[in-house]
C-alpha cells in the first residue's frame, strides 16, 4: 500500500529566502531575530545579509560554490546562512560542538568547496580544514561598504541549498545534498498544514549539524515570525525554558530527548511555559510516549506535538502525525502519520514490489523532497537512490534502510533499521563508524557497538569491546573518542568481552550480541 501526500502547486520560483525577502520588504520593523540581548528587525537582517552576500560573491563564492559554516548561535550564523544562499551558494553546517578532527574529516569529503565562514570563536576549530577561512567578524571585510540591497543572482529550483553531513560505514561521513525545491515545499507544508504565520515564533535549540536544525533556522523567517536562538553552544535545558516562557515562544523543532528534558523542567516546578508552545514538532529518534503524557494531557495544556519521520536524504521529513492517543500507544507502537505534501512513501520487499497494508518492508520515499544524492561518495551509497518505471511513469525513489508498515488508515508506522543504522539524540549514526573510531584507539583489539532501546524509546549505544591489555581505562577512553567523534556518537557503556560470537555462516552472531548488551549493565562503565 503506497501513502501520497497532498498534491500541492508550487511556486516556478522555489526559494525559501526569497519568501524572507518578501518579509523584509513588506513588514521591515517586524522582529526578525534575537540572541541574548540582540535584537534585529527583518530590514536589519536583511541587510546584513545581503552585504555579506555581495561580499560573497565579489570573492567569486556565488552560484554553484559550496562553503561551510562553523559559528555558534549568535546572529553572524544566520547572517551567513542567508547570505550564502543570497549569493547562489550552498552552505554546509559544520557543528561547533563537534572535536576539530571531525571537523576536518568533514571538509575533506568537499574538496570543492569554496570556503570555510566562522568567527573569533569557532576559529581554532577550523584552522588547518580549509586553506580559505572567512572570519565574519574580521573589519578587514569591510561589510558595512557593501550594498545592503538584494543580490540578482539566477537560481533554479533544483540548485542545492544546503548539504550535511550523516554517519558512514566506513567511518566516512557522507555529504548529503539537498534542493532548493524539496526545502521550499518542506517549509510551505509547516507553514499551510498548521497556519503558521508572523506569530509563530520559533527557539533554535538543536545543534547546528543536524538536518532538523536546518528548518528549526529557517521556518520562521519563512513565514514571518521572530527567530530566537539559545545564546549557548551547548542546549542549556535551563536557559530554554526560561527563553519560552519569556519570549512568548509558539513552536519548537527538537529531538524527543530534549523535549523530555523541558518537560521534566516544567513537571519538577510545578510551572506552564510550555503550554504557551502551539506547536512542537518532533524527530529524529523513536519518540516515548509515555515520557511526555502526563504532561501532554493535563488540564489546560494546548500544546499539539507532532510525531515526525523522515530522513535527510528526503529533506528532513517526510511524514508527520499529531499526538492524541496517549492510551493506544501504550498498547502498541506510535504512527509517523501521512506523508507531507508533494511526497510518496512505498513500503516495498526486497524485490521491489509493493507489500500489502499492515506487512512489513521497506520504507522508499519519492517526490520533491528526494534529494541530489550524496556528494562524492561510493558509487555503493548512491546505490540507495533508485529510479524505477511506477505505475507508467519514470520515478526516482530513495531506499531509506528503514523498515514499516502502513495501516488501513493510511499512516506509516516505523518499526526499525534494515541495516545497522540506528539515530541517538536526535541523529542518525551508522554503527560502522562509531565502531571505525572505537577500534582505531591503541587499548581496544576490536569491537562491536549495539543499540539498546530503553524503556522510554531512548537508544543508546553499547560497546562491546575485546581490550588489547587486561582491561581498559574507561574515562580515558572515552576522553580520547571525545576528540575525534561528536558526544552523540561515544558509546554510554562499554562491555569487556574475550571473543564475539559467530553464527554458522562464520559471521559476527548480533543477535547473541544485541543480548548481551542489553545485559550489559556489568560492563566497564556507564556513561
């Protein structure tokens, strides 16, 4: 059983910032943005922008160039977000809160791209990535000499607008390209299916690496509303609540494990600034229910949350269901909803046919939100976006590794991985690459990682790991994996084994591992 979304008609003109430009040009005292104790109207963004997107392109970083950005939240983030895309450029994320030898990985799978834009903080981070570092706060630049009028640069629907970055395999990160277009109808479909508009203030508080965070920057400035960013490297659980009772904040884009942690907050005081929220739209892990009902269905609370899908291949989401059967999904698991508009999600077997309602397979997505494919990868990754003649016509699809169901309803349910692939907090990790970096360190012989899902839907990833001496130093283990993988990715528990199981084909027995993981409460250490 195949789910279509809403065919929706879209503009010749498929550009989100030009829907920003609309903004400033219409409303420009409207509030924009806010960082601490920055304010800055759509004009003032605007400007800013554009001088810096006429600077881009006088240094010939102007269509088809790709340049990276490393800058905390702070207001020079979105500045250079929106004047790389001004100038015609694609920009690439690049999360101060990842080690620099992960930074420099990352770089190096773009030997095309252009340039690297940070700021006095995030500098050290960079240094050695690129041989072209753009400091945004250098006054050498001049910014303030440059046109603070739109630049006129050509750009079509299916130019890139951003590419990040997702786990590898082979301990290779790949660079994963999305369109103008399959983002333009991502964000109309927030903004149409839930009537967002000027009021639907938006608090940045995921890290910049992610593909959420791409439309958590974006979606307010899309339909006109105020964009506040946490004025914090690190998610500061604290600061986030304060800013959303404050602020006056309606809608949120975040992983489950920190919507647990604002929720937690508001239970332990006893207080309501979450249920001021309109919206908070949720991704990028399996989502506990039972974590947040208490909450969600006490008396007064309007607050809609909205259990998403998707992958960053297909621009991030590609279907979306709203919370309201806190009951039923105590007995069973919780719909990822119907498809987004302009979108198509085919649940096929390992033939490529599709499988009736209700029998598992895997969850192929296709439409506009498909994306460009990965960006010098194996000829083995782009293997998984597929064209295929469907129903008389020519459709390209993406083979998302994930498996599911649809019900007779007409929503798509997630049950797991068909690889090794799982996502913690909020992103998704090929176990391949964790386990690349665990095995490289001089104390571990070998290793294999697993994922246990917890209780509250939380996956959290094991090590089980055969030591080069007697036993190992689990502090400084970890210690060292913290300086070359982002903390997301560093096992929470590492487990001594003498030997791996093997199954009868001679390979690695998972499944007898998968056990003892989940037993691994006796390892070395929890983190």
């Amino acid at each position: 059983m195949a789910l279509f979304g809403t065919r929706v008609p879209l503009p010749e003109e498929r550009l989100a910032h030009r829907l920003f430009e609309e903004h400033a040009r219409t409303h420009p005292d409207r509030l924009a943005l806010t960082c601490g104790d920055e304010r800055l109207t759509y004009e003032e963004l605007n400007s800013r922008a554009n001088r810096f997107a006429h600077h881009l392109i006088s240094r010939g970083v102007t269509g088809g160039a790709i340049a990276g950005v490393c800058i905390d939240r702070s207001p020079e983030l979105v500045v250079s977000i929106l004047g790389i895309l001004k100038a015609g450029a694609t920009y690439v994320p690049l999360d101060p809160t990842y080690p620099p030898e992960r930074l420099r990985l990352m770089t190096s799978q773009l030997p095309e791209m252009a340039m690297v834009v940070a700021s006095g903080d995030t500098l050290p981070l960079v240094d050695g990535t690129h041989r072209h570092v753009l400091d945004v706060n250098d006054p050498q630049h001049q910014l303030k000499a440059r046109p603070t009028t739109n630049p006129s640069v050509p750009i079509q629907a299916d130019d890139l607008c951003y590419v990040v970055f997702t786990s590898g395999s082979t301990g290779t990160p790949k660079a994963t390209a999305v369109r103008h277009e399959g983002w333009y109808n991502l964000l109309n479909w927030l903004r149409v299916e839930y009537r967002l508009d000027h009021n639907s203030s938006n608090l940045f508080v995921s890290s910049f690496g992610f593909d959420i965070s791409q439309r958590s920057l974006m979606t307010p400035l899309f339909t006109g509303a105020a964009l506040h960013l946490l004025p914090s490297r690190s998610f500061d659980v604290g600061l986030a609540y304060r800013l959303i009772g404050q602020l006056g904040v309606r809608t949120l884009h975040c992983a489950p494990s920190t919507l647990y942690l604002l929720v937690d907050r508001e239970m332990d005081k006893g207080t309501d600034a979450l249920t001021g929220l309109h919206y908070v739209f949720i991704g990028g892990e399996p989502m506990s229910a039972a974590r947040v009902a208490d909450w969600a269905t006490r008396e007064g609370n309007s607050c809609i949350l909205l259990h998403q899908y998707g992958v960053a291949e297909c621009t991030d989401v590609a279907s979306s269901h709203p919370m309201t059967d806190y009951p039923g999904y105590a007995k069973g698991r919780m719909p990822a909803g119907a498809p987004v508009y302009n979108t198509e999600i085919r649940i096929l077997d390992e033939s490529f046919h599709e499988v009736a309602a209700g029998e598992v397979g895997e969850i192929c997505i296709s439409g506009i939100s498909v994306g460009a494919g990965y960006l010098n990868a194996d000829p083995v990754h782009q293997k998984k976006f597929v064209t295929r003649e469907q129903d008389g016509a020519t459709v390209r699809f993406y083979r998302t590794g994930d498996q599911g169901y649809t019900t007779e309803s007409g929503e798509l349910v997630v049950v797991g991985r068909v690889d090794h692939q799982v996502k913690v907090r909020g992103m998704r990790i090929d176990l391949g690459d964790v386990e690349h970096a665990v095995r490289r360190h001089r104390d571990i012989r070998d290793v294999v990682v697993m994922p246990v899902l917890a209780d509250e839907g939380d996956a959290r990833l094991v090590a089980l790991v055969i030591p080069e001496a007697e036993s190992i130093e689990e502090r400084t283990l970890r210690q060292d994996l913290l300086g070359t993988l982002p903390r997301n990715m560093v096992p929470q528990e590492f487990v001594e084994v003498s030997a791996f199981p093997l199954n009868p084909n001679g390979k690695i027995d998972r499944k007898a591992l998968a056990e003892n993981a989940r037993a691994g409460t006796a390892g070395v250490g929890n983190g």
